[in-house]
C-alpha cells in the first residue's frame, strides 16, 4: 500500500475498530502527502515540534483551498468561530478568558472542590445497575457521567441535555472526513445545529448575567480580568465548544479505558485490589488509546522543512496522535498496554498553546469512574469484541459497549 492512500484507509470505518497496525505503516514515512494533498505526520517527535511552531496554523482561512473542499463550516460568517480554530493573538486572549473561571490562578480549587460530587456521580449510575446483569457502558455510564459533570460545571439545566445531545452528534459528525452521507448535507446539519445550540445559549447567557451562580458561564458573563470581557458572539462560541469538549473525549476516555481494561483482566484486578493505580493508569490509557485519534485541518502558514520533506505554504495538515503515541522511537514496547509506564509523555491532551485546559477535569473522571466500575462489577465480562465503533475516526471510541456481569458489589 502506498502512503498516498494511507489516509483512506485510517478513516475508513472498515478499520475502526484497529487502525494501529495502519499507523505502524504510516510511520514508516513520518511526513507524507496523501492524494488529496494533505500531508500526514504521524511520528511523536515531528508532531511534538509542530505542535509547538507558530509556522502551523490551526485557522482555516489561512489554507489553500484542495480539489473537492467543502466550505469549511467556520466561513459561514453567520456562526461563530470558536477559539481553538483560531490563532494567536486573538486565541490566546479567548484562551485566557475561557480558563479564569476554571483553574489557576484564578480558581485553582474548581476542580478539586468537584472530587465528591462527582465520585457521588459515579455511585449513583452504577447504583442504577441493581438488578441488571448486563450493561451499555456507553450508554448507561460513560455518556451520562461526563454530561452531568459538564453541565454542573457550566450551569446548564440538566433537563436540557437531551437538547444539545442532538446538537452535539450533528456538530461532531462534522469532523469526520468520510461521512456516510455528503460533505454538503453534513456541513448543513452542523450549521444548523450550531445555529440551534447558539440560540439556546444566548438565551442561557443572559439569565446567567442577571442571576449569576457559582459556575462557569456566570462567571464568564459577569467577569471583569484583565482582558476585559468576552462579546456576546464569543461567549456563545466558548459555550458551544465547552459543553460539547467538555463530555465527547471523557465519553471515549471512559469507554475506551473499560474496554482496555476488559481486554486485559490481569490489570483490571490488580485496579480493583490497588485503587491507586488508577493515576498512572489512566496516563496509559491517554497514550495507548486515545480519545482523539489525530488532528486534522492545520495549516502551513510558511513552508516547513520536517524529517526531509517540505510541506509547502498553505498546505493542510493532519497530526495523527494515536500513531505518535505508539511511536517505537519515543515509547520502548510501544504497543503494550503498561499503566506503571515511566516517562509517559504522551499526546493524548495534545501539546503546545492548544493542550487541553480541560485535562485535570478529564483525567478526575476517569480515575473515579474505572476505579468504581472495577470495584463493583463483579467478573465482568466483554459481550462483544470488537464493539461497534462510532463511525467518527477523529473521536474514536465504542458506540456501545456491553458488558455481562455475576452481580453489582456494594
């Protein structure tokens, strides 16, 4: 297989359910350009470095437009642009407007305060298995848990979830490069979805504005820092990207950790009888089977000589993170799953002024969900391997994962 057809082959749901032996042969060209003329980088180091060079652009509007683009959904100029599709200056300032009220140095205890409330979370779903002997993972536990937690943190109604559930399913569908239908119908159901969520949150903004509480979307309507305060179009973009950040990668953290965990009962065990374990556990998780498989839309904004190839001005570029996760000359026995790992730098928060300011939130999650969930199920067991996989190969992770068990401990 040649590496121009490479890429294909990765987003194919034909291969979902294990795109590694794919990433293996892609790294044999750790740059490479693809027949539609993106260029693949799929080694950690060479990632790493671009995710760290102001050469690389993650605004659309900087790229060269490529034979059969569709128009990409941030050049309707009636949405607004989210601040993780935009460059420095103008993502730095949003950036930090949209973590004062989350973490340091402003709030550094947000999410450590959050710590009982969600393991009271955890407790609650599992609890609601009583009288079960088999379970949706997904839809049962790692779909609720991270919703939950997200609208708690940002002071959405829980009753609306159902509501941008919707909303966020239309919008996701929009990174997936081979969706099953057309590119125009697909960037027609984002948009409008977009537009939905948008309306919703205006109205929400604005209740918060003139009753705030002690959450997020309070304070970023009411804060006053040193960067001033957001407009109204940006608070409605942040909110857009927060409530659907803030729960699609957990969803498939959680999901795909149960699903490792199950995969490898030995290590599942030694959780149950070591709750300590799930820190570095979940740091495997991050790198052996990550959330976000790879990023795609970057752009040269000048050419870039990388491991011996030149990606030219204007060029689209994809960094595929699960690859260099695995990459054999960063990580030794690199397709192993090893949760005592050492020096596990990984990528699956991504690197540079676009890491995830949501990491800390995202990895309490995980810790406390596959700690209780190995604690209480007893002899779980996979009923289907592999599971079905969401379509989505930019978001991986099971779409249903059922899992049979004796009985539910206390």
């Amino acid at each position: 297989m040649t590496s121009g057809t490479l890429l294909r082959q990765i987003t194919d749901y034909a291969n979902r359910a294990d795109p590694y032996p794919l990433y293996t042969e892609l790294r044999r060209t750790p740059v490479a350009r693809q027949d539609d003329g993106v260029y693949t980088v799929s080694t950690y180091w060479e990632i790493l470095s671009l995710l760290h060079d102001p050469r690389l652009s993650s605004d659309l509007r900087n790229r060269v437009p490529q034979p059969g683009d569709a128009l990409p959904l941030e050049e309707d100029p009636s949405l607004p642009v989210s601040f993780i599709r935009l460059d420095p200056p103008e993502h730095d300032r949003l950036r930090r407007l949209a973590t004062r009220p989350f973490g340091p140095p402003k709030c550094p205890r947000r999410v450590f305060n959050m710590r009982g409330e969600l393991t009271r979370m955890v407790s609650d779903l599992i609890d609601g298995f009583q009288g079960r002997n088999q379970v949706d993972i997904v839809d049962d536990f790692a779909y609720p848990f991270p919703v939950a937690v997200i609208c708690k943190l940002l002071g959405v109604p829980r009753q609306d979830e159902a509501r941008f559930h919707v909303w966020a399913e239309a919008i996701v569908a929009a990174l997936d490069p081979n969706p099953a239908e057309g590119p125009a119908e697909r960037q027609r159901a984002s948009q409008q979805a977009r537009s939905e969520m948008g309306r919703y949150l205006a109205e929400l903004i604005e209740e918060h504005r003139h009753v705030p509480g002690d959450d997020m979307f309070s304070a970023l309507a009411t804060d006053h820092g040193p960067d001033g305060q957001m407009t109204p179009v940006e608070l409605i973009a942040t909110g857009v990207l927060l409530l659907i950040a803030g729960h699609e990668t957990t969803v498939n953290l959680i999901s795909n950790g149960m699903l490792t965990l199950l995969r490898h009962p030995d290590v599942l065990k030694r959780l149950r009888d070591d709750p300590g374990l799930a820190v570095p556990l979940v740091e495997e998780l991050l790198r052996y089977e990550p959330p976000v498989q790879l990023l795609p839309q970057r752009t040269a904004l000048d050419d870039i000589d990388i491991a011996g190839t030149v990606i030219p001005k204007g060029a689209p570029i994809w960094l595929v993170l699960a690859s260099g996760n695995r990459d054999p000359k960063r990580f030794p026995d690199a397709e192993r799953f090893e949760p005592e790992r050492r020096d596990n730098q990984h990528l699956g928060f991504g690197s540079g002024i676009h890491y995830c300011f949501g990491a800390p939130l995202a990895r309490l999650e995980a810790q406390l969900a596959l700690t209780e969930l190995a604690r209480r199920l007893d002899n779980p067991q996979l009923v289907n391997d592999p599971p079905p996989y969401r379509r989505n190969p930019v978001l991986r992770g099971p779409r249903h994962l059922s899992v049979a068990f004796d009985d539910l401990l206390a």
